[in-house]
C-alpha cells in the first residue's frame, strides 16, 4: 500500500490549510484528486513528497512512515511533476531530462550507456526529441512543463505525482501526457496521483477520485460512484448535469451558467 494517511494538520503561520486529513491510497491506480482553489490539493501533494512535514499525524509510505526516507531513497520510489518549474541555468532538454536518473548514479559517476538509451527512450515516448539540444531557458512554458514530465518519467519510480501538471499544455499533448500515465497504471501496475482542475478530464483518465473541501477530504471513491450532481454542489457550490459518455466511455460533466 503506497499510502497510509491518518489524522494530518498542517498550517501556514496560522492559517490551517490541511485538516485531520486521513485516507488510504492504494497501489495501482490513477487517482485524481479536485478541489476549490485553496483548498489544500497542492499542500497535500508537498506533504506526500515530504517537501513540507504535517504538524501532526501520519504518513506511511509502504509500511514506513514518510519522515525516516532519505531524499535519495525517495525520489527511487516518488516522481514529482510541479505545477510550476523554475531555472534559470541553462541547461539543455536532454540534460535536465537525464537529471531523473540522478539517484541511479554513484556520487562522482557518470551516466551510463543504460542512462543514456533510458533518457532517449523517454524523450521519444514523450516526443520531446526535437528539444533536446535546446535550453530549457529558451522553451515555452508548454515544452518546458513537457520536459519536466519526462525528466518524471526518467526517474522509473512506482508512483508519480502531477500537480496540475498539463495545466500549461494544449490539448493534444495534455491527452498524450495523461494516456501515457494511465499506460503505467494499466500495464505496468504503477500508481499515479494527479490534482486536475478539469473534471471531465479527470472523469476520462482516473478510476478513483478524491474531492477536497476546507483542507480536508470531502468525499473520495470510485469515480462512477461519486462523481454525481450531489457531490459537485457539495464541492463547488455550482448545478450541473452529469451523464456517462459513451464517445469518451466515461461520465462526463455539463455546468449551468
């Protein structure tokens, strides 16, 4: 079970921003996770990376609890997509690619021949080949985000994080990115947990959907369950109308103006 959660606070000077959060996230799924803007979706993901640690309560990662794993010996088993990736050294697509096979290479080692194939691998899957030899401080904030889920991707980790990650792409390559994190789901066993601001995408790629309200979670389940009109009026507050799409073979959302 990669996730135990149990009764986590955390807060912002005297803000409370995460309250008594508990839940249970288990291997081999794509969980989405949907929320009102400030309501703790990203303060949650910090905490399951271990950016941040909760003033109180638990995290256990596969039977530890999340503060006894080195930064090294994590990022093994977690892959972070940012919602925001800032730098301002110029390195080329390919080497900051090649920087999710940093925690496979001995302090002082170069990357190996395997590295190297791996990290190719990985750019053609993602198509971002054709940036490889140009710096990341030159790319759109589009090509960027692309990069950076295939830096994710070099990391060859069980679970994978994106935090808003396509929020800054269109919508060919935001369903090319998703489609090739459900193919880990689905035939390799991984898990994935994604905040999505998009329910209807959300409704396309994630089995399971946690819904997020005041720092807490407001409901959580499979998304044929819980993805109704009860729940997003609970949530958000707005009308709608929700039916299953056969074009998409997923429920889908309509809103009222």
């Amino acid at each position: 079970m990669p996730y135990q959660i149990d009764d986590i606070n955390f807060y912002y000077g005297n803000e409370k921003v995460i309250d008594r959060l508990s839940i249970m996230i288990e291997p081999g799924k794509f969980y989405g996770i949907i929320g009102p803007n400030g309501c703790g979706k990203s303060t949650f993901l910090d905490l399951l990376v271990k950016q941040m640690q909760p003033v109180s309560g638990t995290i256990i990662y596969n039977g530890k609890n999340l503060s006894v794993y080195s930064k090294r010996e994590l990022s093994t088993e977690i892959a972070l997509v940012p919602q925001n990736f800032y730098i301002d050294f110029p390195f080329t697509a390919k080497e900051i690619v090649l920087m999710g096979r940093y925690p496979y290479i001995s302090r002082f080692a170069s990357p190996s021949s395997f590295d190297i194939k791996f990290v190719q691998d990985i750019m053609e899957i993602t198509e971002t080949v054709e940036f490889e030899k140009r710096l990341i401080t030159e790319l759109s904030g589009g090509e960027r985000q692309r990069i950076v889920f295939a830096r994710a991707l070099a990391q060859d980790t069980p679970l994978l994080i994106l935090d808003e990650a396509t929020s800054n792409l269109d919508i060919n390559h935001t369903i090319s990115l998703l489609n090739i994190a459900a193919d880990r789901v689905q035939k390799q066993g991984r898990t994935v947990i994604a905040v999505m601001q998009d329910i209807n995408l959300a409704a396309s790629f994630c089995e399971y959907l946690i819904f997020m309200k005041q720092g807490s979670v407001e409901v959580h389940g499979s998304t044929n369950e819980i993805l109704n009109q009860k729940t997003i009026r609970s949530v958000f507050n707005v009308e709608t109308k929700v039916y299953f799409e056969p074009y998409s073979e997923s429920k889908q959302v309509i809103f009222k103006r």
